[in-house]
C-alpha cells in the first residue's frame, strides 16, 4: 500500500513549485531585458544609419522604402510625428504630409469622373506631374505610406484590391463582393455588358443589373449607349486612364 504524502511533503512540493516559478520569472525578466538592450542598439545603430544616408532616404523612393522596412522590424515610425528625432533629422513627416495633401486634391479633382474610385497607379502618375518641378522622386511606396495616414479622416481614403489592381477609394461608399468582381472583369477592356457579366460570373440577370445601377448610381461607372449591337456598355475610370485627361497642375 502507498503512504499518502504527509503534511511536510506538500509543504516541499509546494516549495518546490514556487521556486520553479521565480527561477520561470526569472529567465524571463532576462530575455526581456536582453531584448530591450538589442532594441536600444538597433535603434541607435538605425539613428547612426540615418544621419549618414539622409540624403539618399528623401531622395531615393527604392532607398525610402527600404529604410522604412528597417524601421519597422525595430519598431520605429518615422511617421509617427512631425516632431522629434526623425522629423528634425529627415524632414520626412512633412514629406507625407504634402503628399498626402496633394493625394486628397487629386482625388477630388478626378471624382467627378471616378466616383471616388482610381487606380493606385494612376493617382501615381497624376501625383509626380503635380510635383514635376520637386527634386524628390516619389513611388507606389510612398503613395501608398501616405494614403495610410489619411484614414484619421475618416470614411474613405483607403486602398483596396481589386483582380490584379489596388485601387484607391476616397469616399465612404462601401463594394461589396457583387461589386468587385465587376470591376475585376471589367479590367480586361475597361467596360462590361450586361450580358457579359451574365455569362462569365454566371449570375441572373436581375443580379447583374442591380450591381451595375448601383456602381453608376455611385459615381464608379459610366454608360455608352452608341453602339450598333444596341448593348450598353458600363466604362469603368478606375481601371482605365480617363482620369490622366484632368488638369493636375499644382
């Protein structure tokens, strides 16, 4: 027969686990000290980076955004502020602050013919003829860390993905699924029918129009009734490149 342990056996046992806890507590007070130390060297090794390479960050958009890749794996953002260490030493948070500014400007200058919807690669183009006399380059990358910061207006200002395109929607209209496989079929030649729409997703007839009345009623899509078949066509902007045709100069 087993002895049932005694009262002194509880009190080891209990004993025992509690120094297994604050050895636990312990080793793990260590690690994150350690971390924290190799987070400070990061950062300062990062600040030293930066000091010698200003230049070629504000310059160089391919440079820019791989030194923002830098400072996220250590978890600084540059962007955070334009007070401090980084908007002093790169001027950088200005830098999105005025792309940012001009991306709400192009946005509203196209919406008349978008809706509020345009391509990410279009506003792009639109936004470096805006600053053609600015020395610094800007890319995707930069439209898009620009784009990120002006969701504290609210609704809209956001980039979706749409088929093989990202797109940005800068008015509080949400698409559906019904919605964006639209748009999706329509990048192929930047309009769709009904029919079209009918016989490749495969959807009723009821389906198809409802989807497409309301993306024209939006803004999103616009119609073309001259054709000789006698089937109306829903241009789509945003997949397309009317946008380019409206003046953008600063």
């Amino acid at each position: 027969m087993r002895r049932r342990a005694g009262i002194g056996g509880l009190q080891t046992a209990a004993a025992a686990r509690d120094q297994y806890r604050l050895l636990g507590e312990n080793v793990a007070k260590i690690k994150t000290d350690l971390m924290k130390e190799q987070l400070a060297t990061f950062r300062s090794q990062l600040e030293d980076f930066a000091r010698k390479h200003k230049n070629d960050i504000r310059k160089n958009p391919a440079f820019r955004s791989q030194f923002h890749e830098m400072c996220a794996k250590v978890g600084v953002d540059p962007l955070a502020s334009n007070k401090g260490f980084w908007a002093e030493l790169l001027g950088i948070g200005d830098f999105y602050y005025e792309l940012g500014v001009q991306i709400v400007e192009i946005c509203l200058e196209t919406r008349s013919h978008n809706g509020g919807l345009i391509n990410l690669q279009e506003l792009c183009t639109l936004l470096r003829q805006k600053r053609k006399t600015s020395r610094e380059a800007v890319s995707e990358d930069d439209c898009l860390r620009a784009i990120s910061k002006l969701k504290v207006l609210g609704s809209g200002f956001e980039v979706i993905s749409v088929g093989k395109k990202k797109l940005v929607r800068s008015v509080p209209t949400e698409l559906n699924k019904d919605h964006n496989e639209i748009i999706e079929l329509a990048q192929g030649q930047e309009f769709v029918t009904v029919d079209e729409v009918e016989r490749r997703l495969s959807w009723t007839s009821g389906r198809a129009i409802d989807a497409l009345d309301i993306l024209l009623d939006e803004g999103f899509a616009m119609i073309d009734d001259g054709h000789k078949d006698g089937k109306r066509r829903y241009w789509f902007p945003c997949v397309s490149s009317i946008a380019s045709t409206v003046n953008t100069d600063a």
